[in-house]
C-alpha cells in the first residue's frame, strides 16, 4: 500500500474545497491534496454567479482563466414575486460588471487545474473509505481511487467539503440542524436553433413554490420548481408529466420556454434544506460551503457562499497551524453570523408573497420561520 503527507486534505473538489486549496497555496507555504469522488464530468446543480463573484475570483488568482471557459454573461434577474407582474433588477450598473450563468463542468475543472498550476495534489475519481485519528499529528486516511488499490494520506488537518451531506464532520460528532426543508425538481430544455433566450435569470412565485430559470452555455436552459414535501406530491423524476403540467400554469416561465424544446431527459430532484451544523470545527478539522450551512436556493448564493467560505477557511487553517488558539472559533462565528443574516433576509423576502398564504408550501413556509434550527432525524445531508 502506498501512502503519502500533506499539511491539508481537503475532501471534495466543487467551488468550496477547490477554493480553500488555492488560497492556501497562494498565500503559504502549506501542502494540500484535494479528494474528488467525481471525475468532474456528471452535471451538477448550481450555475448562477452574481456580479461581485468576480472580487471573490480575483482573489483566488482564477479571474483571468475563468474570462476564457466560455460561461454566459447574465444581464441581470427578472421575478414574479408577490404580483404576477414582471419585475426587473439588471445589472448594467453593477461597478462589478455583468453576472454569469456556468458550464459548472468547465468551471469545477478550471478550479482543479488551477490547484494542480499551483502545485497542489488532486485526487479525482478517488473515495474516503475510512480514516484514523492521529492526535496532534491528526488524521490517517484511507483513499480507494476507481479501479485502483487502496492507499493512505497522512494529513496534518482535513477540511470537509463535501457539501450538504458532511460526511467527515457527522462521523466526528457534528448534528444538522435543520431551520427548513425544502425540496427542488429540475428539467433541462434546448433552445431551438434560430431562436434566441433572454439571459435574465427569472423566478417565478406559484402556489406550490417557486420556478427557477436560467439559459447556460450552448442553449442549455436549466428549469426548477422549488418546493416542499407537501406541495410536490407526485412530482417524481420517473414521471415529468405532472412537472410539465405545473409548468404550464406558471405563465412567465412558459412564455420564455416558448423558444425551447423540453430536452427529454430524466428530471433531478434535490433536497434543498435550509440548515447548519451544530458545530463546524474539531481540533484538527473544519467544514466549509455546503458541508458548514445551506442557504435557500432562492438567494442564488451557492457559488459565492462556497467560494466566500473557502477564504475564510483558509485563513482560519493557515492561522490555526501557526497555533494561534482562537482560529477556529473565530471561523465558526463566522459561519454562524452569516447563517443568521441569511434567515433573516430570507423572511423578508418569503414575507412578500401573499397570493397563497392557505396553499400547503406558502403555509409551511410562514411556520419554519417563526422556528429556531432543529436537530434533524437524519444522520446527514444529501446534495
């Protein structure tokens, strides 16, 4: 069995984990490998940037190769929230320019090249099978890459980037607490050739939930309906006749697909809590993105909440290591503070919507926020 060291192995290469792999390597001298279970090539949800990303960017050093992965300038975000009426917030007076909608694929590989450039380790298509915890020299792991024998990587200190699921930080003790549980559906459409897509970003307010839709590279458009247990009932994946026929009783999002051709493809349905762990560091480990606290889809924030956190992680882990005592615990007031700001936001903006207070989502939703976070049922979270 072969093995190997690192200061920092990072488990999960999306937005968060790459991201804490190359602020460290730019801006210390610490080793990091990163562990991918993905060889980056299945799709993934989550495409939208908003316009100040680009700070976070260009923090990380991925500015300039991110301008040529060929993503689609976003000229802003269009809603029916709380009317029927159309409303607009464009971003032509952004100072940071226009927003982005991703090829995520593209974008997680460049964010794992660029760890590579900068001579960190990445591990693709490679699993955690198990782990042993060293004390102060912290954690021995055991990776198990496809179609190959096991080896192990000694790590100084681990981070968990394995999104909603939090797979490393559950297995140290760490509880979800869950604030809202919410469930989204998605379907993919082509728009046809010779036809053109508006590149707002448009939510639409209905009274099982909310749809989502924005066109991506190549006249993919990605098509949501945000819901609940409740009000989804017999909306499966297996069966997108019940998801089309919503669909067209949401009469702005139908309009736009008016240019499209549904693409036929199974549906994907994700879970989309609103929760947080109960803690978010141990003495040799921290959780970053997802794996930290998930937000509601509707703030569009995954992206930049993950790449936001891998900052913070970083500097966290770099001044941890250094030994100084209040790293972590400044980091997770960090996280816990952020969390609260989003709830917050979040009821004002649920609050706006009176059109269906009695429909089951909208009734559920006026509940879940007069609750604090509660320990969920569940061992982890799923993505």
């Amino acid at each position: 069995m072969s093995s190997a060291r690192c200061d920092v192995a990072i488990l999960g290469g999306g937005p968060a984990g790459a991201g804490v792999a190359l602020a460290l390597r730019a801006c210390t001298g610490l080793s990091v490998a990163l562990i991918e279970r993905s060889d980056y090539h299945a799709p993934r949800i989550g495409e939208t940037l908003p316009p100040d990303s680009r700070t976070l960017l260009t923090r990380l050093g991925v500015w300039s190769a991110f301008l040529q992965g060929g993503h689609l300038p976003s000229k802003g975000t269009s809603s029916c929230w709380g009317s029927p009426e159309l409303g607009f917030n464009d971003y032509l007076m952004s100072p940071w320019g226009s927003g982005w909608h991703l090829d995520r694929t593209r974008f997680d590989q460049l964010l794992s090249g660029e760890v590579i450039r900068r001579g960190g380790a990445v591990h693709t298509a490679t699993a955690l099978s198990r782990w042993e915890a060293l004390g102060p020299e912290g954690y021995l792991l055991h990776l198990t890459p496809r179609g190959a024998s096991e080896w192990t990587l000694q790590a100084r200190f681990v981070v968990d980037a394995t999104g909603r699921k939090a797979a490393f930080a559950v297995a140290q003790g760490a509880r979800p607490l869950v604030a809202d549980r919410g469930l989204g559906v998605y379907g993919a459409f082509r728009v046809r050739p010779g036809q053109t897509f508006d590149t707002h970003t448009l939510v639409e307010a209905c009274p099982e939930g909310w749809w989502y839709s924005a066109l991506l590279p190549e006249g993919r458009v990605v098509v949501g309906l945000l819901g609940d247990g409740d009000s989804l009932r017999g909306v499966t994946p297996r069966a997108s006749e019940r998801w089309l026929s919503l669909l067209e009783q949401a009469p702005a999002t139908r309009r736009r697909l008016d240019a499209c051709d549904f693409a036929g493809e199974p549906l994907v349905a994700v879970p989309a809590n609103v929760a947080r762990l109960d803690r978010v560091h141990g003495a040799h480990w921290l959780t970053v993105g997802d794996a930290s606290c998930t937000f509601d889809p509707l703030s569009s924030q995954g992206i930049s909440k993950a790449l936001r956190s891998s900052l913070l992680a970083a500097e966290a882990i770099e001044r941890h290591l250094r030994g100084a005592p209040g790293a972590l615990p400044s980091y997770a007031e960090a996280v816990g503070r952020q969390f609260q700001e989003h709830l917050s936001t979040r009821g004002r903006y649920y609050g706006m919507e009176q059109r269906w207070l009695e429909a089951p989502f909208w009734r559920n939703r006026a509940r879940a926020m007069g609750q604090r976070p509660h320990a969920s049922a569940e061992r982890t979270f799923h993505q």
